[in-house]
C-alpha cells in the first residue's frame, strides 16, 4: 500500500537522495494514473481503483509540486552560482527541465481535471478519456527524460560540487517547505541587493497564483467551449485568494502599521473589486481576456521585489509561520450562480472604470453591444 505520508528511504540531511526517492514516488504514482485509466476506460470504478485514482490525484496535486519547488528553488540555483566546468553542460540540459516543468503543469491540470470529473460521475465520456490518456502518455514521456537527466548527471553532479553548507541550507529549505519545522525568519535581501530567499506566506500566496493563471488558461481552451470545471474551480479559488489577501493579509500589515494601510492596498482592492465584477457574469473571450490582462499587472505588484507580499512578510516577523498559518485555515467562499444581462454588465464596465482599467472595460462594450 502506498502512502503520501509514507517515510522516504532518505531524510532531509540528505537532501539530494530525498529528490532521487521523489522521483520513484512519481513513477509509481503515474503508473498508477495509466493503470487505472487503461483499465477502466472511463466506465464505473471499482472500490480499489477509485482508491488508486484518488491518492494518485492526491500526491501530484500536494507532494509533487514540492519536488518541483525543491529543483527550482532549492537546487538549480545553487548549481548555477558553482563554478565548475561541467555546469554549463549540466545548466543547458536543467534549463530544459525548467521548460518541462512548466509543461508538466499543464498536463497535470488536465489530469487532475478529468481525474475528480471521474471521481465525481463515476465515468467520464469517450472524447475525455482519449484527453486524459493523451496527457498522461506525454507525462510519462517526459518524466522518462527527466527523471533519467537528473538522477545520472544533476544529482551526481550536484553531490560533486555542492559544499556541505549547501547541502545542510537546501535540506532545511525542503523541511520548511513541508511544513515540518518552525521555520525561521529568512534571510532579507541586503541594501547592496543580495538574494531574497522568500518566505512561507510569499509561497504559498504565489503559487496560488501560477495554480490559478493555468485553471484561467483552460476555461477556453478546447474549442471556445466553456471548461465548466475549470471555470468553477477558478472562480471560487480566485475568491478565496482574493478574501485571504483582503481579510488576513492586509488587514495584519495595517495592525501592524498602527492603523495605518499599507500604501498599495487602496490600488489592490480596487483591482479585487473589478476582478470580483468579471466573475458574476458567465465568461466570454472578452471577461478571460480581461481578467488575464488585469491579473498580470496585480499579481506583478503583490509577488514583485519589494511587493506587497513581501513586505507584509517583513512586517510579520518573527510571526510569519503563524500569518502562513492563518492563510492555510481560511474558509472557502461561496460562490454564487452567474448572473447576465445588461445592467450587471454596466455594473461590471463602472468597477473596471473605478479600477482604471479604461481599456478593458472598453473591451466589454463591444461584445455587449453586440450581443445586446
Ligand atoms: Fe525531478
Ligand atoms: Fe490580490
Ligand atoms: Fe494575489
């Protein structure tokens, strides 16, 4: 029986072996996904592969993205800053990987997509099951190849020419990252600009972030049909990021201010109010479109250097862990039906207006004018 939980073979004073045993839980949870998928062909499932399936969706949702993180944050940059003659060979194959991993994401979108639609239904239709199948066979492809690149040359590179300092830094980063140590404040960046390490609220905020730009990615995407999944699962996401920003975030950084806001919140809950708006009526190209445009500008300001998420790092302290904390309890918000016609439309062009967002509320008239 397999466990999320389970003990790996090696522990986080070993970090590098902790990334090789990942990548074993990654084939067997895959081969797990094809197994299910090819056997039960989108018809009822039995009581052991709805199991199977479940856990599956489960690590590549929860643990998986660990892995990712631990690669990108944790070691390539560490290999990056070594200097040693074979790194630019090594870099080029993990600036591929890199590439991948952006792939991979997608992929697994669509996987954990298909794979709760299965859960819920109990089947799941014929055009969805060659979807599903396909994904998964450009998974397995591409973990091939990179799982393979790691394990024979990054990792055996990396236990070369990492000092053991890194090493011990990396393992106590991967810890943190699980949540299984108190973490302590990270290092800032200096006033000559050294490295920000970003902290666990920074995370877990824009990781949220990238998980909802991809569900935004796929509300249109298979031929101008409306992905019903994956527009709910954005929308009430995007609500409950909004609400934890507005009801936790802020409002701790303006305590800890004395009262005072922070000086961006006034812009950030204008843009929250003409995001919000975009969301009460059923989406078009024109909303996604609009909502793509304004997001890029707001989470730049929230994720940037110096941004709002990090100074509200700054000013939590020594209290980060328990900011984290709060953000990880918030509530879901309950997400009304989607309402239309003219006057919510007009209601949604002012809050763009209010927002300053003139172009893309202008780029709401057209389409209501003409479907008026
Ligand atoms: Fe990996
Ligand atoms: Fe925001
Ligand atoms: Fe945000």
């Amino acid at each position: 029986m397999i466990q999320i939980g389970a003990p790996l073979a090696a522990d986080f004073t070993n970090p590098l072996g902790v990334l090789s045993d990942c990548h074993r839980r990654v084939e067997r949870f895959l081969q797990l996904l094809i197994t299910v998928s090819e056997h039960a062909q989108g018809g009822p499932l039995s009581a052991e592969q709805r199991d199977a399936l479940r856990l599956a969706l489960r690590y590549f949702r929860e643990a998986a993205p660990m892995h990712t993180a631990d690669e990108e944050e944790s070691l390539f940059p560490r290999l990056r800053r070594a200097a040693h003659p074979r790194v630019a060979v090594v870099l080029r194959a993990v600036e591929n990987l890199e590439g991948e991993h952006e792939a991979a994401r997608f992929d697994h979108l669509t996987v954990d997509l298909l794979g709760r639609r299965w859960l819920a239904n109990d089947s799941l239709p014929a055009e969805r099951v060659h979807e599903l199948r396909d994904a998964l066979r450009r998974l397995e492809t591409l973990y091939e190849r990179h799982i393979a690149i790691e394990d024979r040359e990054v990792f055996p590179l990396s236990r070369l020419i990492l000092n053991s300092a890194d090493i011990a830094t990396m393992g106590q980063e991967m810890t943190r990252r699980r949540g299984l140590e108190s973490a302590a404040l990270p290092v800032r960046s200096t006033a000559a600009g050294g490295c920000v390490m970003p902290g666990p609220v920074y995370r877990y905020l824009s990781e949220d972030h990238a998980r909802l730009d991809a569900l935004l990615n796929r509300i249109l995407a298979i031929s101008g049909e409306i992905d019903r999944i994956a527009e709910a699962e954005f929308r009430a996401g995007l609500l409950k990021h909004i609400s934890m920003e507005e009801k936790i975030l802020l409002l701790d950084a303006q305590r800890r201010r004395g009262g005072e806001p922070l000086p961006v919140a006034a812009k950030l809950r204008a843009d929250h109010g003409a995001i919000a708006a975009l969301l009460v009526p059923t989406p078009t190209p024109q909303t996604v479109a609009a909502l793509r445009s304004i997001l890029a500008g707001h989470n730049a300001i929230e994720e940037g250097p110096g941004g709002m998420y990090e100074t509200c790092e700054q000013l939590a302290g020594a209290e980060v862990d328990d900011l984290h904390a709060r953000l990880r309890a918030a509530p879901e918000v309950p997400a009304a039906a989607h309402v239309d016609g003219p006057n919510i439309l007009a209601a949604t062009r002012r809050a763009l207006l209010r927002a300053g967002f003139e172009k893309e509320a202008n780029s709401l008239t057209t389409e209501w004018e003409e479907s008026a």
